[in-house]
C-alpha cells in the first residue's frame, strides 16, 4: 500500500498538453463565439466566455486588426434595450470574405468538396466519382488534387488558406498519417505530408466522423450545445464528441472507436479481425451475412451489397420475419451500444447520423426506448437523441470547419506552436 | 436531408457551460500549477501554462496577495543556470497552513477522514467503524458530525474551509444529492445541505471514485499526467477520468458508469436490475454467485462474503479448476471492459485500484495483454496499465484535493459563480 508523500511534492514538468483538452486561446474562444453566432455584441462575449469586459474589449480589437471581425451597427432587436439613448451599440462579425477553406470528404460512391469563407459562406463544390479500392498514396494525391482544382475552378480566384480532409479510417489527426483506411493500400500513409506536397497548401486530416461531428457543431443539430455525442452508422459504427465546445478525439488523439467496442465476448467476427465488435453486429457486412439465410434461395445472386441490403430492407417491412429479425437483433445491440455511450458519457444529446439511418429498424421507438431502459436510472431525463441523414457535401463542410479551426487555432494561438 | 443554412447563422447564447469541460480560471490554473509543483519559479509556469510572462507575474502577485502563495529563494538546482549573476531568482510554494479542509471517505468497513492544509501536509486523521446498511439522511448526518469532530479534535483548532465527502453510488456532484448509494435508504438525498446544515461549512460531493482519480491526480500515479483513467474494482466497478489535468464527469455530470456498460445482450443480472453489465461479471457478487459450484458441498455455510471470497481465491491459487475458472472468466471479462475504455478515450495510462485488485487473476499478464489484443492495432504503444492498491486514507485524501479544488476555484473564479 503506496501512501501518498506527506508534504509538498517534487515538480512535474509542463502539465498542460496539446493532445488533451487543454483551453484554446482566448482570442480563438472569442473568434469561435462570433463566427457561431453570425453577429455578437461585445457584452454577450463577456457573459458567454466569462471574462471581463476590458479583455473581451482588448481581445475583439485585437480580432479586429487582423481583418478577422469587423464591426457593424447592433442589430434592432437590440436597440430598444441597450442603444435608447445615445448611439446604438455596435456588434461584431466575421468579415465576409475573410479567408477561404476548402474541404473535403474522401468517400467510396464520390468524392466531394466545398470552398467556404471564414463566415461560413460557400463558394462552390466540386464532386467526382470513386470506389471502395484500396489505392497507393500517389493515386489517391492525385484524385484529391483533381478534386481541388475543379472546386477552385468554381469557387474563383480567392486564395485558399488551408485544405480539411476527412476520410474513414484510423486517422491520426495529429500527425497527418492514415494508420488505416479502406482508401489506402499500405498502412501508416503520410496523408498530409503528401498532400501538402502536391497542393502547395496546409493540410490538415482527420477521420470522416470527426468531420461530420464538426459539421453538427458548426452548422447542425449541435450548434450551441457545448457537449454531445454524434453516432454514425454507415459501412461500420462511428462515434464523435464534443466535450466542452471542442471536438475531443481521446487522450492519444484515437479514441472514439465506438465500433470496436466489445458487446459479446468471443462474439461475432468482425472486418478487423476481432470478435464481438458492435459493427459486427449492426454495420452493412454484419445485415448482409445474413441475408442469403432470410432471402428465398437463389434470389440473391449477383445482387449488389447496396441492393441486397435495400432488398433485405423491403422484405423486412413486407413481413418476411426472417429479415425482420436481423435488423431488429442490429436494433437491440445498437440500444446496448447506445446505452454504453450514455453510461460512460452522460450525454444530454445524441445525434444519430449516416445514410443507413433510412433503414428504420434501426431507430425504432422499440430501440431508443431500450437505449434508456439498459441505461441507470438516475433520476434524471434521459439523453435525447435526434436522427439525422445528412449527404457528403456536409461531411464536407465540416473538413472546412476542421481546416478553419486548426488555422485560426494557429493564426490565434497566444504561444506559437 | 437537411443542407446547413447558406450563410451565418443566428445567435447561440452562452456556448460555454459550467458541467462541461470548460476550462478553469487562470489564477485557478495558476495556483494547481504550483501546488502540484511544490516549488514552482515564474518562468516555469509560463511554459507549462503557455500564457505571457507579464500575465503570470499579474496572477501570481494576485495569489500571493490574498495569502495562497508565497515567494522563497529558488532551490539551488536552478542557481547555476538562471541565477548566476545578480541576486538568486525567487520561486513560489503554498503558503504552508494557508488554509485547511477535510477529506471524508465512507465506505462499508469504516468511515475515514483526513485534514490537510492546501499545501497538502496532514495534519489529523480519523476513523469510525462502518456497515453496508442503507441509512436514514439524519443518520448518516451524525456519523459524518461525528468522524469530523474526531478528525478536528486531532487536527488542532486551526479552523476548515471546506468538507469534501466521497461515497460510492450515483452522486450528483453539482447539486450535492445522491441519487442512489447503498449507504442510504432513499433515493435523491440532499446530502450535501443536510452535511452543511449540521457541520456550518461549505460541504463538496462526489462518488468516491472520482475522488480516488483526484487522490492519483494530484498525489499519485498520474500527477504530472494531463489525461488518465482509473478504473477501480470493489463492490463494483468504477471508472474515473481525467482529462486536460481536469476531473471528467461526463456531460451532465453522471458519466462514466463503467461497470454498468453491456458487455452482453441479456446476460448476466447485475445489481443494478439490469442485464449483461461488466460488473455482473467482474464484481465481488458476480464471483460469489458461482462460489458455491465451485467449492465442496456444505463447506461454504454461513461465511461471511469476504471469507468466502478468499477462500474461493486460496483454491484457485491451490489448483481447484473451477475455483480457476471463475477468476478467469472475470479476468476476460475485465480485459474486455478496459479495450472498450481504451477504445473510446484513447488513455496513455489506465490505473487499476481498488481492494480488490489482490485477486490477482484480475490483473495477471494475459489479463493485459487480452486487452491490449482486442483492441484495434493502430501502429502505436498499448495504453499502460498501473496497478495500485490504496487504503481508504488515500480516498479520503483525493475528498481534501476535491474540497480544495472546489474551494480554490470558488475563491479564484474571475467571475462569481
């Protein structure tokens, strides 16, 4: 039994991190909360950030002379509290124009892009066709740069400030390497370097449902929410989480792997090789391994995994209780995953999200309901959950808000990196 | 498919919340900066904090002014570098016997509680006899009175600031009631008012382990860690976080339930009424149920849980092969719950603690390297697993670093609460 040092103890270093959630920097925090809300009074900074007026005023002029805000005449719903008397109070915005970023979702139907300003505004998207191929890293450089120039060519002549990336895998945001995707054929690719290289532009990577969770924060369901879970479903199960207003990706930057979770021991095989994952239980694959034992025999044949799910999906609703069955067991580990998510997390929010939510099983009234019932009780509402189906163009949008926020982190930051 | 608004987008309101990961005040930071340093010089804090020399020397003439900090000669190891012409470079500590609180942890075999001064020296201890019983509000009210006044009596008149109390169950840290604990007879107990009404000082709740966390964070395995886990196994199994050197509870505060995560659709019943959680298979209970099959008929009548408990391990260890099997079952069982905490936060450290862990099957070689192999291979080192085995003065230390840590952040707050 280790007991603790009886008095002051000896020093530790550096306690603050990059990979943790340490604070951004104060300029950043007051930039966010403007770009968030369209147009802020420098009163609302104060009581949103809780820090005193003389610094929100010192921050803002500061944001200011960097061309980053600008000042326009307080909107009228103010003028009647504040501005009576005197002149009317002056807001903030982002300028318009201020900056472009162009984003990027990488996916296995399209490919597609979007350049935006720093307020958010777009300025033209590009898409072209792909495939679910492993590539090397030159091929895939060089379809991404085909897709930047076409969204270039759209979006005019305004320089870009930085490229966002999101793609699925095991991405390490960090430091711009793939430990794996299904776009990659080798493992531990240097993603950004590469792309750097080609574009002659900052790059910045992460994997697609961090993108897509930036895309809730910036744009969707999580806008003003400081703290909620986004769980995709799609060719596997994906999670992302917005702790504090800021994306958090796990202490070492690779946490969230919310399909990797073990929901029976020793159980189902899944496409990473180990066995009881929950995608295994509720991804397409695990549907579809199915589906041949629940379809009438032969009818399957040739069918494409797409059309078969659909397929297995029409005849669950039109009575087959074979393939009832499969969605409804992928519904209840889906609850059980779901449940976990809110043990752990304590979420007052989660947003449901990916193009398989159109198959309703898997969100059923039953399934929420049993999300909450293998859930502690404690005495409180249950965390809600709201269902989204977005398309890869907001995916896309939220490879801009990564790019833009790693740039402004580092164009605002108080120390340089 | 709902596309974002074009443009910016209307107000949010206040994006920062208090139950969120928002980050502490600076002078706050200030402060836990040095007193986990112990001796801390300027420059020092500077580095660790990233904010400007002029801003540290402000909050820290700030923290030496109300009497937390205070300046000594810096110690000789920096002398030759920094000090060596002109007079030696100053240093900061806390104020030795700058101000007192009292940690208390309850728990089924004794009440323990400990007084320390925010520097962290102890100054008087005390315990009381315990039992699992569930109690009224009045009655565990008296207990604590009395185990405080015990603990003052030998501490010195010096005067507390503040009482942190940890217990096990469903502790609503921010409103100070506990929604369930098996140390009271109703749900949703005020205890933190009824505590405050009986002792006259401001009273901080939390589950205990959250306070095991804060003891590792601030005296233990993960001081100088910015992120860590702690996973505790007890009369159940408990899970506490820290991330960006904070305490993490989950977004409304309730997180974290680790033991009650499913590990098995309809598995095994749990204490909690529900089935299939890591703790109905890993928890004292879960291995007493199966205690009887295992040990020869009749020889098991009328032990106590924790004799029996023993007794099954001492024939495990002498080579009774279904004594075995159930140690190793919850081994597995175990691995599979910390490569679900490894997958979703990504921890460098995780420290396994608790009473328990003398049953060493729990966290024997393969145990660790089942965990390690069921998580997903990203071409990184494997989390670190500590073992540690603390006695209750250590949680009831992390109550006094709890207590401080609620205290100092009340009087540092640059804005009232």
């Amino acid at each position: 039994m280790a007991g603790p040092a009886p008095g002051p103890i000896a020093g530790c270093g550096p306690r603050l991190r990059d990979g943790g959630q340490s604070a951004s920097p104060l300029r950043q925090q007051v930039f966010e909360h403007v770009r968030a809300e369209g147009i802020a009074t420098r009163s609302g900074i104060t009581r949103a950030l809780g820090i005193s007026g003389g610094m929100v005023t010192q921050l803002t002029a500061d944001l200011i002379q960097r061309g980053l805000l600008e000042e326009i005449a307080d909107p009228p719903r103010d003028a009647g509290r504040e501005g009576a008397r005197g002149r009317p109070p002056t807001a903030l915005r982002v300028v318009p124009g201020s900056g472009r970023v162009l984003g990027i979702k990488l996916s296995e139907d399209v490919h597609t892009a979007v350049v935006t300003d720093f307020a958010g505004v777009e300025h033209g998207t590009a898409t072209r066709p792909s495939d679910h191929r492993p590539r090397e890293l030159d091929e895939l450089t060089e379809e991404v740069a085909d897709l930047v120039a076409a969204a270039r060519a759209e979006a005019g002549p305004a320089p870009l400030s930085a490229v966002g990336v999101g793609l699925a895998g095991m991405v390490d945001h960090a430091d711009g390497t793939v430990a794996w995707s299904p776009f990659l054929a080798r493992q531990g690719a240097p993603l950004k370097a590469a792309l750097e290289d080609r574009l002659g532009l900052p790059v910045h990577l992460d994997n697609d449902v961090n993108m897509l969770t930036l895309a809730e924060l910036w744009f969707g369901a999580g806008r003003c929410k400081a703290d909620f879970a986004v769980v995709t479903i799609e060719q596997g199960v994906g999670m992302g989480l917005v702790l504090g207003n800021r994306l958090y990706r796990g202490a070492r930057g690779m946490g969230l792997e919310l399909g990797h979770t073990k929901v029976q021991l020793d159980g189902a095989l899944c496409r990473c090789g180990r066995r009881g994952c929950l995608e295994a239980y509720v991804a397409d694959y695990a549907l579809l391994r199915e589906a041949a034992t629940a379809l009438a025999p032969g009818s399957t044949a040739q069918m494409a995994p797409g059309d078969l799910l659909d397929r297995l999906f029409d005849e669950a609703k039109a009575g087959n209780r074979a393939a009832a069955t499969i969605f409804r067991r992928a519904g209840r580990y889906l609850s059980l995953g779901l449940s976990n998510v809110v043990q752990l997390f304590d979420p007052e929010l989660i947003i449901l999200s990916g193009a398989r939510m159109r198959y309703d099983y898997l969100y059923a009234e039953e399934v929420l309901a049993e999300m909450t019932a293998q859930a502690l009780d404690d005495q409180r509402p249950p965390a809600r959950v709201e269902i989204h189906a977005w398309g890869d163009l907001v995916w896309a949008r939220g490879a801009t808000a990564l790019a833009l926020s790693v740039e402004t982190e580092r164009l605002l930051g108080e120390v340089a990196p």
